[in-house]
C-alpha cells in the first residue's frame, strides 16, 4: 500500500455549485453512532457488562481489541467494497445487527464474536462515508467538512452521557445495545437516502487504485495515528472503570456522567477548532496540537472528581481533532483516483493501535492497576507528538 516512489501533484476537485450538506450531516450522524456511541460506549457500559457476562479486565480489553480488529479488516477492504453501490447503508445495516445481537448475547463468546462483526461493518461503512464525503465537497470546504463529520463522535458521547445513569447501574446496557443498533441500522437507511440525491461521481461505484501511495508523504502520518489510536482507546476503555472501581457506583456516577459528556463535548470543540486552522500555515501542526492535548490530559488523570473530568476534557479535546486533522491529510496528499486508499491507509494505521491499545491496557490494569492505565496512554501520546512534529517538518518540503 506504501511504496517509496514519488506522487503527482494532488489534483483539486472542481467547485461544485453547493456543498452537499445533507450528506456531510448524515456522515456525522453514522460517525456519532458507530465511533460515539458504540464504540466508545462500550468504555461507559464496561462495568455494567462485567457485572452480567463476569470475567476481568484482560478478557473485556481483548473482546474490545477484537471489534476493532475487525474494524481493521473492514478498512482495509473499503476500498474494494465501495465497488458495491450504497455500501455506506449495507454495511451500517450489518453493523446495527450485529449490535442487536450483542445486546441479546447470554455469554461472553457471543458478546464478543457479535462486538467482531461491528467492528468489521463499521470499518467498511466508517472508511466509505469518509472518502464520499470529502469527494463530494469543494477541496477548500474538505477541512470544516472532516470536522462536521468526525464532530459527530462528540455528539454522540453526550447522548450516552445522558444514559449514563442506566449502563452503571446494571442489565440496562443491553437495552442500549438494542437501541443503538436499530438508529445505526436507520441513519444508514438516511445516509443512502441522501447519497440517492447528491448526484455526484464520487458516490458512484469506485474501484479500486492501482498507483501505490508514496512512504514518504504517509508514512509517519500513519505512525502519528497508530500511536493515538493506541493511547485514545486505551483511555476511553478503561477510564470510566477505573473510577467506579475507585469511588463505587453512588461515589462515582456523578463523576462518570459529568466526565463523559464533557469528553464528548471537548471532542466537538476540537474537530471545529482543528477544522478552522487546517488550510492556514499553522495547520501543518494540527496533530502536534491535538496529541498534546491527549498526553496532557492523561498527565492530570486521577480518580479524584475534579482531576477526572479535567482530563477527560483534555483528551476529548484531541478526541475527533486528530481524525479530523489526519483524514484531511491523507486527502490532500492524495489524487481523487487514489484517496480511496490513502485514507483506508490510515485507517489501517489507527485500526492497529486500536487493536494493541486495549489489550496491552488490559493487561496493565490487572496486573498493575487500573491507574496505570493512563501511564500507558501518556508515554503512546508523547510518541505521537514525535511522529507528528517530524511529519509537519517532512510534509512542510
């Protein structure tokens, strides 16, 4: 997918007569659901779960690392797959299925082989959303489009901040699960609704390129993002577990309620700061920014109430501003014949360090506590600022 060659000039998109708005909010609306929600979700329904299906924190951090293993096999086919017509409402139907299931799941193999599934619909319908997206708009609008689009994983924490109340209090999250898949099965149904009326070549059938995209311009661009998937999920995973392990449900659930919706709310903030600044000079170092805003709020987790929802904020703030940053990225270093696969590449990239990041946290937090999680999150973070800094160095010659 990467080889060392030389890349053409990326080719600027033609102005359209209007941006295709309708299909910029739905995007949003799949990214809220399949990342905000069900993703991330699964953070906030942690213990909840544990208290029905039983088992530690390893075997929760490799179901979780197993979803987004399949999420990895499912970006890494989207370029393929988007030879398909309304793959984005195919494959959002599957995913809300596979929520239903996991919702009704009795022990921990179906929980996980269903949680598998997702995360496999969700990489295809996740990588197809984004490369139509930004296909069908202008390419100076692409950086506030990618924000609106990654935004609405923000949105989509504070709707589960609001159910906040249920998933810690036990059998509830099942009730969640079911709900969630059956809105991800709809906003599919609407997201191929409005691809239907955006007459545009971008949504048509695509196969898939052929040119290989150059090391040079993507590689440290998918090590920054393999290094803040780790550390994101590693966090998102385990945070709220930790703070009900410390504080107990009554102690703690004002906290993990507050926290999530400020997490979620940070994350809004982030993509549309991120997505003001993506065609300016200072631009180049949007995911230096984003990353540190991670590493330092994972310098100030604590389980203390007022230290907690500060890092939660902190890290939000970098939440959906680094995908933001890096999709945009990944597009404008790439021609519309080979952005398909550019950002299925760092997809790919972030898949991977979603992949790692819970297991290793898991491992972590049984064996060193659950506060060490953050530790773990923290030395990823600063390595992606590293990578990051050095490819806003590169990409600037």
């Amino acid at each position: 997918m990467l080889t060392a060659g030389q890349s053409s000039p990326p080719a600027r998109l033609p102005s359209l007569r209007r941006v295709p708005s309708g299909l910029v909010l739905w995007s949003s609306a799949v990214f809220a659901l399949q990342i905000g929600v069900a993703r991330l979700g699964y953070g906030l329904a942690l213990p909840a779960i544990r208290t029905t299906l039983h088992g530690d924190y390893t075997l929760y951090g490799t179901i979780n690392a197993a979803s987004l293993g399949g999420y990895l096999a499912g970006a890494l086919i989207a370029p393929l797959a988007m030879r398909v017509r309304q793959v984005v409402l195919w494959s959002s139907i599957v995913a809300g299925a596979a929520l239903v299931i996991s919702g009704f799941a009795g022990d921990q193999l179906v929980f996980g082989a269903a949680r598998t599934l997702f995360g496999f619909a969700s990489g295809v319908s996740l990588v197809a959303a984004a490369v139509q997206t930004l296909e069908s708009v202008d390419a100076a609008k692409r950086g506030g489009a990618s924000a609106v689009m990654w935004g609405g994983i923000g949105i989509g924490m504070v709707l589960s901040a609001l159910g906040a109340d249920w998933l810690l209090r036990g059998l509830d999250w099942r009730i969640a699960s079911l709900g969630t898949g059956v809105l991800t099965a709809l906003v599919g149904i609407g997201y191929g609704v409005a691809a239907r009326r955006e007459a545009t070549s971008a949504l048509a059938p695509q196969a898939a390129a052929q040119q290989p995209l150059p090391l040079r311009r993507f590689g440290l661009l998918c090590l920054a993002y393999f290094s803040f998937g780790f550390a994101y999920i590693a966090y998102a995973t385990f945070i709220v577990a930790s703070i009900d392990a410390r504080l107990g449900v009554r102690g703690g659930q004002a906290t993990i309620e507050l926290l999530w919706a400020l997490y979620g709310i940070a994350s809004v903030i982030g993509a549309i700061a991120i997505g003001r600044i993506l065609h300016r000079p200072i631009g180049r170092g949007a995911l230096v920014f984003a990353g540190l805003a991670g590493a330092a709020g994972c310098a100030v987790a604590s389980v203390v109430p007022v230290a907690a929802v500060a890092s939660a904020f902190l890290v939000g703030l970098g939440l959906t501003a680094t995908p933001t940053a890096a999709t945009a990225f990944a597009r404008a270093r790439s021609t519309p014949s080979t952005a398909a696969v550019a950002i299925a590449a760092v997809t790919v990239a972030v898949g991977i360090g979603q992949l790692i990041g819970p297991v290793a946290a898991g491992i972590a937090a049984d064996r060193l506590g659950l506060n060490s999680v953050v530790l773990v999150a923290f030395a990823v973070y600063t390595l992606g600022v590293i990578f990051s800094a050095a490819d806003a160095v590169i990409a600037e010659h």
